[in-house]
C-alpha cells in the first residue's frame, strides 16, 4: 500500500478527485495518510477532514525563517510514513533538501501543456490568462515529477482541453481542472501505486 501525503493551498478540487477515485476503486494500492496546507483557510483542510483523512496547517508564518518551516514539513512527511508526496495546488516551491529526499516521489499537478505557460510566476489563474492572451487553440494540464526546478521534472501524463472563442480565465480553469487534472492527477498515482513509471534517461515512462 502506497502512502500518499497531498500538500495543498487553496480549495481543494484536485484532493477531492484523489479521494473520490480512491473510494471509486480507480486508485488502487494506495491510501492517503496525512494531507497539509501551507494556508488555515484552506478548504482543502474541510474536504479532508470530512473524508476522515488526517489533516494539519504547517504555516510558514508559524516559524521564525525558512528553515524551520521546512524542517517541520519535511518531519511532518517523515512522520506520516509517506512514500508519495502529492503536490496538488500547493503554492509553496518546496526545498532542495525535500526534494532530495523523495527524488522521483514528489509528483506536482500543472494547468497547462508544460512546457507551455509553467515556470516561476505561472500558477493558478494566471497560466489560463496567458493561455487566453497568447491565443492558443488548445491546453491542457500535465501531472510530473517535482525536481530542483519549477515545472521542469520528468512528465507523467498530459491530457488536451480545447480553448473556446468564449473562454474567460475562470471557464478554462473550470474546464481544464474536469476534462484534464481531475482525470490524470488520480490516474498518475493508480500507475505510480502500481509501479507502472519509471524514470529513464530523465524521461518518465509508463508501462503498459
Ligand atoms: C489547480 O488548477 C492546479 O493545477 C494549480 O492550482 C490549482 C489548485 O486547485 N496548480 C498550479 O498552478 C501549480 N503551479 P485546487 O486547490 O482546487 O486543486
């Protein structure tokens, strides 16, 4: 049984699917043991508690620097026994130290086709608005392994959304969380539990 850890900021839609495809049966061979946020006002933190999964607020602003804010996450992953750290909207860039440590066991869900509209500053709402000026005619998200840089790991699944003449940021945020991250965020840990990926040659690659 594959312990998963899901780090969180905001509301949650993304850890919802997780457990919702866990209670499905369409994740199998894992659970999640522990899930943490950055932020207290999280509703992340509901869903998780309404799940009965065990949940905890490990805020920056309660230490005295970085660096022990990032001792007491890395202590609180240790303690839940993780195996996978599932970054799901978690808008804290994670330390080399805890990278380190889970190399090739921290995944992180993207709102676009990386590498389109990823790196330092795209997150959120953001990247659809890019996404909208630039004119692009399809997005997507993309689920991939979490390495020193931001957005450049090792890339598990990617899935197409199509834009609309429509579209403002919030319904191609809407559209690409249903038709994409909801979809491959839970397929990515059923392959990982499985022991489905591999890293090879700093590519990720999943096994039939
Ligand atoms: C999701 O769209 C996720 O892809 C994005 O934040 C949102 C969190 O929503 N993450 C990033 O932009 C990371 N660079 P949620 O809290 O409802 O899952």
């Amino acid at each position: 049984m594959l312990n998963v850890t899901v780090l969180v900021s905001g509301g949650g839609t993304n850890l919802q699917a997780i457990i919702d495809a866990m209670e499905a049966g369409r994740i199998r061979n894992a659970r999640i043991v522990r899930v943490i946020s950055n932020n207290p006002g999280a509703y992340a933190l509901e869903r998780a508690a309404k799940a009965g999964v065990d949940a905890a607020c490990i805020s920056p602003k309660d230490y005295p620097g970085r660096p022990a804010y990032y001792e007491a996450l890395a202590d609180a992953l240790r303690e839940a026994g993780t195996d996978l750290v599932v970054l799901a909207g978690f808008m804290v860039v994670l330390p080399e130290t805890i990278i380190r440590e889970y190399r090739g066991r921290i995944i992180n869900v993207h709102p676009s086709l990386i590498p389109s509209f990823c790196g330092t500053g795209f997150y959120g709402l953001k990247v659809h608005e890019e996404a909208l000026k630039r004119g692009v005619k399809v997005t997507g998200a993309t689920v991939h392994f979490v390495d020193e840089g931001t957005d450049t790991g090792p890339i598990i699944l990617q899935k197409a959304v199509e834009v609309r003449d429509d579209d403002t940021p919030e319904t191609l945020q809407r559209r690409v969380m249903e038709d994409a991250e909801w979809q491959i965020m839970p397929q990515a840990i059923d392959l990982i539990a499985g022991g489905r990926v591999e890293i090879r040659d700093g590519r990720a690659c999943v096994m039939e």
